[in-house]
C-alpha cells in the first residue's frame, strides 16, 4: 500500500490510519522519559528514596535528639522502648550526561559548517547568496548545536522549513513577500516523531504526535504527517495515553498543499544517546561518591578511642592540652589503613574509563593548566579522539546538512521560477570542520617554508585577520604615512 493509498481512507478508518504511520519506523522509538531522567542530576538514582532510602537509626523514643522521629512499625511502643528517627544519606548526582553531550556539541558545530559550492552563472550565484541569507537569518549556527544537542541526548530529532507571509522585500535577490523559517521537533519538547520509510528504506511521510492545551482550556492530542504533496494534522481531546483512539477527526482547513515536491522535513537519528554506554559507571561513580561523603560525615573529624577510666580532658582550642586518666588509661587516635586509598584509585579509574568510551576530552582546568605552550601538531593528537567522533557523526549530519540545502533550493525555485534551473544544476556540499584551538605561529611557520620564506599575506589581509582596526584600507594607509615619515628628514638653517 503506498502511502496515498493509505491517507485516502475514510474517516471511519482514522485510527488505523495513524497506527500505521505510527509503525512505520525502522528503529525502535526512543525512551525519552528514560533518558531524560538520566540527563537531569536531579532525577538520578541517587536521588531515588526507593533506590536509596534514608537510614533508620534507633533511639530511645522519649529522645529530644535531632531529626524526624517515625515508628516503623505501629505496635512498637508496645514491644520496645525504642523508636527510630531518619537520619538522611549524601547524594551526589553528577552531570556527566550533560557535560558528554556539550562536549560532543561543541566540537562537532564549534565553527560554522562550510557550504561549498562553484556556482556557474549569475543565476547560480544569486542562488547561493539567497541560501547564506535564509541561514543568516534563522541564525544557522546556534540552529546546528541545537539540532545536534537534541540528536545526541534524546537518539533523534527534526527540522521543519516551512515559508510565512510578510512584508514585501527584497532580501534574497528577488522581490517576494514571505520568509523562510525553520522550527525543531524533538523529545526533547515533548514531541514523539514517526518518520515512515517504505521498503526501499525511503522517507515516504513524516509524522509528528504533540499535546496542547488549547484557548479553550481543552488538552487536545495532535498528530500531523507531511508528504511530499500534502500536510495532514487530526486531533482528538484528552491527553494521548487517555484517549481510546476513536475520536480523530480531521482539523478543519486540512489537507494543506505542499508545492515544492518534496518532504518539508529533515529528520536524523542514532542508535543511542552519547552516555548510554556509560550509564552503569556514572550510576557507580555516584554511589561511590555518595557512599564516601557518608563515611566522611562519620569519620573525616579524628576520633579517639579510650581504654580505661580518663579523668579530665583539655579544653577546645586549648595549646599544649593534655588528657588525664587513671593508671593502666589509653587513648589513642583511630585511622584508616589505606582505604582513601582505594577509593580514590576506583573513582580515577570510573572518570577516565567514561572519558574514554565515550571519546570526550577531559579539558578541566586542572587537566589543561599544566600543558603549558604546546604545538599545532601536538593539539591535534590531543584531540585526536574527539575529532575521530565529529568523523563518526559525519555520517549522520553530512547527509541531514545536505537535504537541508535541498529542501531550501527547492523552496527557492518555488519562489523564484527563474531559479528553477539553477536551483536544479547548483552542488552545494557542507562541511563540518572539528573544532581545535589553532597554533597559528606554527602554521603560519610551515607556510613559509612551503613558500621559500617569502611573504605569504598581504598587509592587508594580515590586518584584516587581526581585526583590531574597523577598517583595514584606512589602517593601512595610516601606516604607510608613518613608514614615510619616517623615512623623510627635513634639513634647516645651520644655528649656533
């Protein structure tokens, strides 16, 4: 069944309709809930009472002691002269999901993507500099990090391009009264996204299922798809887990025509969320965190362990005090024999394994504060790891870069019939460039050499690049007056 075959159904057939489109993923549907969870510290397992519960502390029931006192079990008073109060457990959550995913993000859109492109003809130039433009606009580069923010967190998101009405003008060559905008679908906010592939594996729909209050103060569930023809959008009241899937009905001034023949829609997904492989060290990690800043609330404080009868102690702060006890008294302090030991070794071990499966720079301060200077090519191995990973993600966002250009050019040529063949016969091929911190001494070094040691900028360009003056042509001409004043004397009257 093609997919216009399926939307042409009845509205008697709405349910199976949309399960259809539900079912139409070549991948499972993430849990978002899950992994939401898991990217929010404060929704860790640590912070789980079921997982781990507060301690229960015995205690005399008639005691003024400090905290919450609970009888566990409500005959208590009758069998015991005891009672129990709370006696609240460290927990430290770590945002080691959040700080994978930054990393990932960072290096993978830390510098803007590259379009390139060798436009033949004006018209084809025109093209490209309407395409920089509708980029400009929707602020492109913030737009990559969030896509890629949301990919990696959640395993897939969306992006729709879609034109809205406005003012006429002239802002991508041609005179035109709408705009290019761009909105995200992700998990993220609270979207759940069914991208429907035939059996050749091809994006045929895409559907998108939300839920809404709307103005009037009804929560409605909406599940829209886009073709390359049409967009769809139903909805039924109450929220999706509630509904009996009976009552979709088509919203009123849909189906809506989508001109431009293709799939207004990019959409990109991973097998799984960056951290998912060290999930179980990280829950570790925290534990044993945890477990230590207990054992220092009981045992950081020196403790002194006495043998026999002491009869006076020294004063708090008091120099030089001494403790008195009877004959045959000892006291002596209580240590540890190398237990910080071992836990410190297991906690050096759980960060640097997760650094290293999940490819992330560990470039903390106190990581990079003893480097020192440092070459272009030692940089590069540093990072070595980190741009193998952007490498990766490459095939991902190579392809979802690439239908973003296509989409665009196709809006173009919908716009401006002109452009119809230029839109048609324009390559224009992204490149994502890893984010490093350039040593461009060293660079500048090998170009030189490359070039005989001779000049490989002009004073122009070397100003330009440096960008301390607004504009480069006055800076330079400043300069040569000064080289030419320099160079000239002036020679007066001999004086006495």
């Amino acid at each position: 069944m093609t997919i216009e075959e399926l939307l042409a159904k009845s509205e008697n057939e709405l349910t199976g309709v949309i399960n259809e489109l539900r079912n139409g993923r070549n991948t499972p549907e993430p849990d978002s809930i899950n992994y939401a969870m898991q990217y929010d510290p404060k929704t860790h397992d640590i912070n789980d009472q079921s997982k781990r519960p507060d301690k229960l502390v015995v205690i005399d029931k008639d005691s003024d002691e400090y905290g919450e006192v609970k009888n566990i079990n409500p005959n208590v008073e009758l069998t015991t002269e005891q009672g129990f109060r709370i006696e609240r457990v460290a927990r430290i959550a770590l945002a080691i999901q959040k700080l994978i995913v930054k990393r990932a993000v960072a290096f993978t859109f830390g510098n803007p993507v590259t379009y390139n492109a060798n436009p033949d003809g004006e018209e084809e130039k025109a093209l490209l500099q309407a395409l920089n433009r509708v980029f400009y606009d929707v602020k492109e580069k913030t737009l990559n990090r969030r896509v890629a923010r949301s990919l990696f967190s959640t395993t897939e998101v969306a992006e729709l391009w879609y034109p809205v009405e406005t003012e006429p003008h002239e802002l991508y060559g041609f005179k035109k009264n709408i705009k290019f905008k761009v909105a995200i679908f992700s998990p993220m906010f609270g979207d759940r996204l069914y991208p429907y592939f035939n059996e050749s594996r091809d994006l045929v729909a895409f559907s998108r299922e939300f839920t809404r209050k709307d103005r009037d103060l009804i929560t409605r569930t909406y599940f829209e798809t886009y073709t390359k023809d049409k967009h769809y959008l139903w909805s039924c009241e109450g929220l999706e887990t509630a509904t009996s899937g009976t009552n979709w009905q088509l919203v009123e001034g849909y189906p809506k025509d989508i001109t431009i023949g293709k799939i207004p829609v990019i959409y990109a997904s991973q097998p799984q969320v960056e951290w998912e492989d060290v999930q179980s060290l990280i829950d570790r990690l925290e534990k044993l965190l945890s477990n230590f800043a207990d054992t220092n609330d009981y045992h950081a404080s020196p403790k002194i362990f006495v043998r026999g009868t002491i009869k006076g102690f020294c004063r708090k702060g008091e120099a030089g005090g001494i403790i008195e006890g009877e004959d045959g008294a000892e006291a002596q302090y209580l240590s540890w024999a190398n237990a910080p030991e071992s836990v410190k070794l297991e906690i050096d071990t759980l960060l640097r394994m997760i650094y290293t499966i999940t490819q992330t720079p560990d470039i903390s301060f106190d990581t990079v504060k003893g480097l020192g200077a440092i070459s272009g090519v030692a940089l590069q191995l540093l990072f070595m790891d980190a741009h193998l990973k952007v490498q990766d993600k490459n095939e991902i966002f190579s392809e979802y870069l690439q239908r973003r250009v296509n989409v665009l050019k196709a809006y173009m040529a919908e716009a401006n019939i002109n452009w119809r063949t230029a839109a048609s016969h324009l390559i224009v091929e992204p490149e994502i460039t890893p984010y490093i911190i350039e040593d461009e001494l060293s660079k500048i070094n090998i170009l030189q050499a490359a070039n005989g040691q001779k000049q490989i900028a002009s004073r122009k360009a070397t100003i330009r690049r440096l960008g301390w003056a607004d504009n480069a042509d006055e800076e330079e001409a400043a300069i040569e007056a000064e080289e030419t004043r320099e160079r000239s004397y002036y020679q007066g009257e001999p004086t006495l």
